[in-house]
C-alpha cells in the first residue's frame, strides 16, 4: 500500500453538504498532487464550497473560472509555466456540467493540443450546484428536477469521447476508493501531455440517499458493474481490482437502485436498459484489456 | 478607477463553524476501537486527527465514520441542546 501523505490542504472547513463526495475527492487528489499545484474550477459545487470572500478553505492556489472555460484557462497557466521553466501542475477540477455539457468544447480542444494538464471531472450525474438539474451524464430513469418522471436519454459516455483524443492517461475512478483515486491523481502526474480521471461523486441530497451512505453507495455502483474503474495509459486498459472482481460476481443492479430515492419508481425498461449499457461497457472494455480492438 | 482583485486568502474556518449543522455526533467506544484509520481516511472533512480523535467545532455529522467503521466502535448520538 503506498503511503498517503498526512498533510491536508483543504483546511477546515468547506461548506459543503454533509457526507459530500466532492472534498473527500478533493482532499486525495491534493495529497496526491501536493503543495506546487494549481487548481482551475470551472462553476460547479467546488466553486462555492470554499469558504466566505475573503477567506478560502483551499490552501493551493485556486482560480475560478467561467463555466465553458475551464480546459482552455488550464491550457494557457500549463504553457505560461512551462515557459517560465516551472513544473507546476495544472488541474482542473469540474463537475460533470463543467465537462459533459458545457466544457465540452474546451475540453475537446485542450486535449487536441495536447496540452499538460490533468482534467478531473467529479460526476455527481447532475447539476448540483443549482439544485439537481439533468445533465448529459444523469443516467437514464434517474428522476431529477426537470426529469420528475425519470430520464428517459441514456448517459454520455465521456470516457469515450475523451479516449478518441488519445490522451497519454485516461482513467476512472471512485470516491469510495480514495486510495486507488491517490495512486491514479500520482500517475497521471507523472506523465506529460492530457490526462484525464473522471470520478463517480454519490451525491447525498441529489441522489436522495442519507448522508452516512456516500461511500457505501460509491462501492455498490462498482459492485454492481454500472461504474467501472480502469486505467488507460497511452491506450493500454488496465481493468482495477474492484471492476475484476464485480466482472465474475456481480452485486444485483436493483440493491443500488432502490437505496437511492431518485430511482424510485424506475420502470423495467430502464433498468434493463442500464443493465445492457453496463454489460456492453464492461464487455468492450474487457477486449480492449485483452488487446483484441 | 481601481479594481481590487477578489482573492480570498486560506484560513481555518473559512465557513464558520460547521460543527453547528450537526444533528448526531460521532462518540468513539475505545474499547472496540482498533485504531485502524478507516474512520480518518473516509471523513469527508478530514475533521478526524491522526489520533483519531473527532473535531467537533468542524464536524458536519454525516455518519459516514460510523457507517464505514469495521469494528462498529463509533456510534451517532443525538445532540444536546
């Protein structure tokens, strides 16, 4: 097990909702990236989580930036400080709004140039921050304020759209697995060019679930094999041990359904079709692990 | 016309007290506690010290300490007004 720096720099405390996915994430992508880090968040919950003006729960250099321009403000700091001969990271930290929808074209165009940056993208599966509206990553059947009656589209997949860039890293993961998150955050660090991570973020009061259950609920979406956490770097897929294992032994897809309230009332159909969408997922990427497409 | 940036400095406590927002607190049984982090390594708000001992001007209540607790030592408690 490799060793998680003790030092923290989220400092206490942000203001996010109790059980939030978002800074137990942030913490470890911190640990991860230490001291000589700066952050870009586009709007998202990060972007109001941090403290009261004039003070700030972050302890790394932050700057908050338009909703569309996360990527290309990243892509200027990454070649002002390679300019200026520093190796400063650059991260990104977005919501799935951030990246899905709205930063989509930043983003698209930051890996084209391959600039050197990480681009985090914490997918609570819908616009938190403004109070659960759908975003393109809302699964289907999920209910959400402006789907009361569930989902009916199913959910971009940006990992794919993200690997047709051929990042040199590109990889998934959990916030229920902090400890894969800091091995993944020190990787992809290491490596130059775009780099990609997109974490599953269960968020309490979007998902309508208690709040002790955030983490339960983040190892129950990779027991059940609807999220997968693998890796890809330079194109070779590394299917994780957690994905592994829920590839031979599965949890049932309804045990994490029917705990989170903005699936109740989820019709056959959806279910069925989120059940396709995730075996289809896992078969492909089962293949591309074998070196077979 | 001058402009002055908006930049926030870091501080502890830069959102107050969120030790106010708290329903249940977290109480540790020693007994049971084996030390193994679990409980550290979950909290969202690293609120829980390396001793692990909860801070409780800054815990939220979340639960998620107790919920993921392998020896069950950490139970929440309603709190006093």
């Amino acid at each position: 097990m490799t060793e998680i720096p003790k030092e923290e720099f989220i400092l206490k405390c942000t203001s996010a909702c109790a059980g939030c996915p978002s800074t137990l994430i942030l913490r470890y992508v911190l640990k991860a990236a230490g001291s000589d880090t700066v952050l870009v968040v586009p709007a998202c919950c990060t972007s109001v989580i941090q403290g009261i003006y004039p003070n700030t729960a972050v302890n790394v250099p932050l700057y908050n930036v338009a909703f569309a321009a996360a990527a290309a403000c990243a892509s200027g700091m990454s070649e002002a400080f390679q300019k200026a001969g520093k190796k400063t990271n650059v991260i990104v930290y977005a919501g799935d709004g951030g990246t899905v929808d709205i930063g989509i074209q930043a983003l698209s165009g930051a890996f084209e140039r391959e600039t050197d940056f990480l681009y985090i993208c914490y997918d609570n599966e819908a616009y938190g921050n403004t109070g659960m509206q759908r975003s393109g990553s809302t699964p289907i059947g999920a209910r959400t304020t402006t789907t009361p009656g569930g989902k009916v589209h199913a959910k971009k997949d940006l990992d794919a759209i993200v690997a047709a860039h051929n990042p040199s890293y590109l990889a998934t993961a959990c916030a229920a697995y902090p400890q894969d998150l800091f091995k993944k955050v020190q990787k992809a660090l290491t490596l130059r060019g775009s780099k990609f991570i997109h974490v599953l973020a269960p968020c309490p009061p979007g998902w309508r679930f208690s709040s002790e259950m955030t983490v339960e609920m983040g190892k129950l979406a990779v027991r059940s094999g609807l999220w997968i956490l693998y890796e890809s770097e330079f194109g070779k897929v590394t299917i994780n041990g957690p994905s592994k294992a829920a590839m031979i032994k599965p949890v049932p897809i309804e045990d994490y359904l029917s705990v989170q309230g903005r699936f109740k009332g989820i019709d056959r159909k959806a279910i069925d079709a989120l059940k396709s969408q995730a075996e289809q997922r896992a078969k492909h990427l089962q293949k591309e692990a074998e070196g077979i497409c | 016309m001058s402009t002055r940036p908006a930049i926030s400095r870091p501080i502890k406590g830069a959102s107050g007290k969120t030790g106010s927002w708290r329903v249940f607190k977290p109480v540790v049984d020693k007994e049971r506690c084996n030390a193994c982090g679990i409980c550290a390594m979950f909290c969202p708000d690293a609120a829980i010290s390396e001793d692990l001992v909860v801070d409780l001007d800054f815990c939220k209540g979340c639960g998620i300490c107790a919920h993921e607790c392998p020896k069950k030592a950490i139970s929440m408690e309603r709190e006093e007004k």
